[in-house]
C-alpha cells in the first residue's frame, strides 16, 4: 500500500465527502475521517477522537449549507504532494453549486490524507487563503 497521489483515487474520495457535506449526511463524513483527527484555521483549533465528536463537529455546517441551498460540492483538486509511504497532502479549492444551478464559490483548504486498505481519509484539515 502506497500513499494515494492517483487523481481518479482522490477525485473519487472527495467527491464522496463533498456529497456527503451538501447532504448533511454526518455518519458519511465521519468515515471519511481517521482518528484522532484535528481541524485548524486561523482563530480556532480542535481535534476529534471519536467518530460521534467528528459528527457533532459536523451538525452546525448542514444548515448553513441547507440555508445558502447548497446542492453540490467539487473539490478542485489543485496541488498533491506525497509525504511519506502512507500520507498524502492535498490542495483542494471547494465549488459549490445551488438549488438554482449557480456557482457560488468556496474555500480552500490543505487535507492531509493517510491510505488505508479502505482508501484515504482525513487526518488533519488545515483552512488556507
């Protein structure tokens, strides 16, 4: 097993975890997440151990998206560099899409992946300008 720098490989996992954003689906993005897992921006911090305290850190972001009708998620995937055999970290920019099929633009984040025998998941999320 190889840290995962295939672009199909992580297009296909972000696509599930965008899919899993728009749609409020918590236990989907929880499994997207290795645990522990930690979360870093600017002004706040906080790591998770759990698969409950990755969906509680989750229940507040499903009605933004459900408020600013957000139907759909595309990580532009813009920068991939392997780290070590297993760990993978990837630049991604989200593109959102709403309920009246326009553009409306996201963030950018850094996530660093590891690869298990199930694919990536999330180890840490940093937010980026």
């Amino acid at each position: 097993m190889n840290a995962s720098t295939d672009l199909d490989t992580l297009a296909d996992f972000f696509d599930r975890y965008g899919v899993a954003l728009t749609a409020g689906d918590v236990p989907a993005i929880a499994g997207c997440y290795a645990l522990p897992g930690l979360v870093v921006a600017d002004t706040y911090s906080f790591s998770f151990t759990s698969a409950a305290a990755v969906a509680l850190s989750f229940v507040g972001a499903a009605p933004d998206y459900q408020e600013r009708e957000l139907v759909a998620a595309h990580a532009a995937i813009e920068d991939v560099q392997p780290l070590s055999a297993l760990l993978t970290m990837v630049a991604v920019e989200w593109e959102f899409l709403d309920s009246r099929g326009r553009s409306v633009p996201g963030e950018r984040y850094r996530y660093l992946l590891r690869t298990t025998e199930d694919g990536p998941v999330i180890c840490t999320v940093l937010r980026t300008a």
